[in-house]
C-alpha cells in the first residue's frame, strides 16, 4: 500500500490528466513571460502546472517516478516533510525554468507542464539520504540541459533537483543529530 501523500498525489495527477483531455488545459501551464505580464496568472500557473501532463506517457513517467520514490521517502521523512518537499521542489523548478527562460529568451510563451520539477526534488531527496543513482539522474539532466536536445524543461528538473537536495541535507542532519531520529 502506498502511503497517504504519494497516493494522493498520485491521484491527483490522475485525475486531472483524465479531466482535461479535450480542453484548453496548456493555459494553466507555467508561462515565464507571466512573471513579467501578469504576476497573479505566474503565481496560480506555478501551482497548476505541477499537476498538469502533455500526453500518457509525460504522465505515466512522473507517476512511476513518484511511486518508486514517493513511497520510500515519505516513509523515511514523514507525510508532512515530504509534501512541503514536493510542493516546494516543484515552485523551484518553475522559478529556475522561468529564470532560464527569460535570461535567455527561449520558450518566454511556452506553457510549462508536468510534476517533473516536484518529482525531481523526491530524487535530490533520495540523494540527500544516500541514494547514488540519483546523482546520474542530475547529470544527465545537465547534459540533455546543456546539449538543448529536446522541449523538455531540464531546468525545472535541475531547480526541484537542488531544492529537494538541500531539504534532504536539512532532514538528514535533524533525523540524526546526537544520533537520535527525530522524525
């Protein structure tokens, strides 16, 4: 059984993904240029396009990912650590995406979708507590970031990356100060 965030999250997503089909959806995407035209539209997009995907298979990715992880770090950090976690990873990829967008111009009007920003911070979190894998994830994302391959927002998946990371440092150091779990 999956633990109650992760299944909710799950859900979610799901939901949403089905509920949409066949509308304008892509307006509640994350659009850079709104930070600049419309500041209220860039602050309710960041929080909608965490939970909005482009096709079944942008879906069906981020919700592997978020079962496969999700379920061991809540376990490991707490439901409540790890929905702030998830939630604020996620604002921080859509800050670093809008931040590469408008420092470079590129996809200034392009809608930002999916829980990959959020999803990234459960890997940099699984990296704070020890998980080696996901130190190839991050690198790979530079590089794909850096070889400008493909429409993906690697940037959002670098800045959730960084953010869940550090939350990992900060849970780790507290659940074992003076060798002592914390939880």
């Amino acid at each position: 059984m999956l633990p109650p965030v992760t299944l909710i999250l799950l859900a979610i997503n799901i939901i949403v993904f089905v509920s949409i089909q066949g509308t304008n959806w892509y307006t509640f995407g994350s659009i850079p240029s709104y930070l600049v035209n419309d500041p209220q539209m860039f602050l309710v997009t960041s929080f909608t396009s965490m939970f909005l995907h482009a096709n079944v298979v942008h879906i069906a990715f981020n919700m592997l990912a978020l079962v496969a992880l999700g379920r061991v770090i809540e376990e490991t950090i707490g439901s409540v650590r790890y929905t702030i976690a998830y939630m604020i990873s996620g604002l921080s990829g859509v800050a670093l995406h809008t931040i590469y967008s408008l420092a470079t111009g590129i996809g200034l009007n392009t809608p930002m979708v999916g829980a990959s920003g959020a999803i990234s911070g459960i890997i940099g979190l699984a990296a704070a507590l020890g998980d080696r894998f996901a130190y190839i994830w991050l690198g790979v994302q530079f590089v794909f970031a850096i070889a400008g391959l493909s429409s993906i927002a690697y940037f959002a998946h670098i800045g959730g990356f960084i953010l869940g990371f550090l939350l990992g440092r900060l849970y780790r150091h507290r659940m074992y100060k003076d060798d002592t779990y914390l939880l």
